[in-house]
C-alpha cells in the first residue's frame, strides 16, 4: 500500500470540503435532485487489500449509470463475444442519453455504457425472464462482489424514473424497431431502471470493483472472469465510462472509470487499486464535479495511472 494513502484521502477530503465549484444535482430524475451537494466521499481498495476512506465514504447512493460495468460483466458472462453483435465498442462523442447516431448504425449502440448499449445489455440479461429475477441476479452478483449482502435496490428511485424514462422508453422502442431488443420494452426498462437505482456507498463500489484491479480475480473467492475479459471491460471503462468527456478524463486522471448521475465514480488503476467517489454535484457533461477533480488530485498524489 502506498504508505501515506489515508494522509492522501485525508487531504483531498479537505479539500473538496473548501471547493466552491461544486456542480448540481441531476434534474430529470425524481429522488436525485434534492441531494445536496455538501456531500462528498471517497474510498480506495489497493491490491494488498488495504482500505483508506474518508468523508461521506460509507453513506449509500444511487450508482445509476455504474451499474452498466456489473450489468456487461453479467451480460459477457452469458453470451460472451456474441454481445457485440448488438452492441459497439467505440465511444460515442455524444451525451450517455443520445438517440441521434441509432438512425444511421441500424439500432446498434455505439457501446454498452451509453443508455442505448445499457438498454441492450438488460435485455440480454433478462433471457426469457422476469425483471424480478433478472434484478435479484444481478443484485446477488454486486453483494458477492462487494462482499456485501445489504446492498439493495432504492425502490422510490426506480419508480422516479419508470415514471419520467421517456428518453430511455424512446430509446428502447426504437432499437425494438430494429429487433435489436427481444423482450418487451416495459420488461427490459423494468430491469434497466432497477439496475440503475441500486444503492451502494463508495466502500461498497471500491470493494466491487476489486476484480477489475486485479484481472479478474476476486481475493478471498477465487476467479469471476478472465485476465483478457477484465482487461476489455477496463478498456472500456476508459474510452467509454465518462461519455463524451471520456477523453478529457483519460487526459486528466489517466484511469479507467465510469460514472453515475447520482454523482458516483467507480475507477480502477490494474494491480494497484480500485477506487470510488461521490458527490452528487455534476459538471455540464453530467459527470460528479468533485469526483473528477478528487480522482485527478489522487492522481497527482499517488502517481497512479495507466499511462
Ligand atoms: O438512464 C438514465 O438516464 C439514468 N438511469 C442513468 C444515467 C447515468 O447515470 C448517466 N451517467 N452519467
């Protein structure tokens, strides 16, 4: 472990704490507005198996969008390569909510990680079955994953945003159009918003995201995917995770990572550590605005990156 990493946490802490550029809360889902933007935490795992946390670190959130890192391990781990048959692995350069580039590229999305590819990848792991189950799976995958059995799904938040989803229903109906949907579209989004309104605090993220570090070995369980498939979903992670300010993240931070409205951050430096922030303030590419700017801190600090 990098011996002063609780120092570092500690400082950046600090320091989000006297930031004044702190974001705002994502409007257009019911439940994530009114959180205030005071909020900030931060957890980091390291390899060795070392924890360092600081502020808001254990509180739960809405991890939203980061869920599609733990639906497309689901989804590989049941179709395997076949999934980018339906699905794209190049960024976007468009907002994670865009419609505009499915006209041309036959229904197909651009990747797993903007609401269109994550739409796909639910219904791929609905398989002929009920939201219900589809979720309870996916949820038992994250508690294995974060070692963790009281993570559950924010039922108001799902409800939220089954209610004002207009965007997501567009987007599913039209990729349906295409066949590139299977299942019935109230099915597939029943899955999507739930996945999308689990709720996990930074700790239980860092600890989630250990077998992304570590090629795809969970410590203390043994194996969840192969070394080669850890090494794509990173690489994802990276040219994907911050939509079309995926680029200016590798530019800043230099770390594969994914990111939630709900303010969070899931980052992953392989063999060194995994590393999640919260706070629900977001810059105008709806990424959290502290996360960002902690992560390029502990950058900086730890000298962590992939390049
Ligand atoms: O589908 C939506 O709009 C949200 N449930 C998730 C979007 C999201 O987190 C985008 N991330 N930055």
């Amino acid at each position: 472990m990098t011996p002063n990493l609780q120092a570092i946490v500690d400082e950046i802490v600090a320091a989000m704490a006297a930031e004044t550029e702190r974001g705002a809360p994502a409007r257009y889902i019911p439940g994530l507005a009114a959180l205030s933007t005071d909020r900030f935490g931060m957890a980091v795992v390291t390899a060795d198996g070392a924890t360092a946390m600081g502020g808001d670190a254990e509180m739960p959130f809405s991890i939203q969008s980061i869920s599609k890192v733990f639906a497309l391990t689901m989804a590989l781990g049941k179709i395997g390569d076949q999934l980018w048959r339906r699905v794209g692995r190049e960024p976007s350069g468009n907002a994670f909510n865009s419609i505009v580039q499915l006209e041309a590229e036959h229904g197909i999305p651009r990747n797993p990680f903007i609401n269109a590819g994550a739409i796909v990848v639910a219904d791929v792991n609905l398989s002929g079955h009920m939201p219900r189950e589809s979720i309870g799976e996916l949820l038992r995958f994250v508690r294995f994953l974060a070692d963790d059995e009281t993570i559950v799904v924010d039922e108001a938040i799902a409800r939220g945003e089954a209610e004002t989803g207009y965007r997501n229903i567009a987007l599913a109906n039209y990729m349906r159009a295409f066949g590139n949907i299977h299942h019935s579209v109230e099915l597939v989004l029943g899955c999507y918003f739930h996945q999308c309104a689990i709720a996990m605090s930074c700790l239980q993220l860092a600890m989630a995201g250990r077998f992304l570090m570590l090629d795809g070995m969970q410590p203390g369980a043994g194996r969840v995917i192969s070394p080669r498939r850890a090494r794509r979903i990173n690489a994802l992670m990276l040219t994907c995770g911050h939509y079309d300010a995926s680029g200016d993240f590798a530019f800043r931070i230099g770390m594969p990572g994914k990111s939630g409205v709900g303010g969070g951050i899931l980052a992953v430096v392989p063999g060194k550590a995994s590393i999640a922030v919260w706070s629900p303030g977001l810059n105008a590419s709806g990424n959290s605005q502290l996360g960002t700017l902690a992560l390029e801190r502990l950058a900086e600090a730890t000298g962590w990156s992939i390049f």
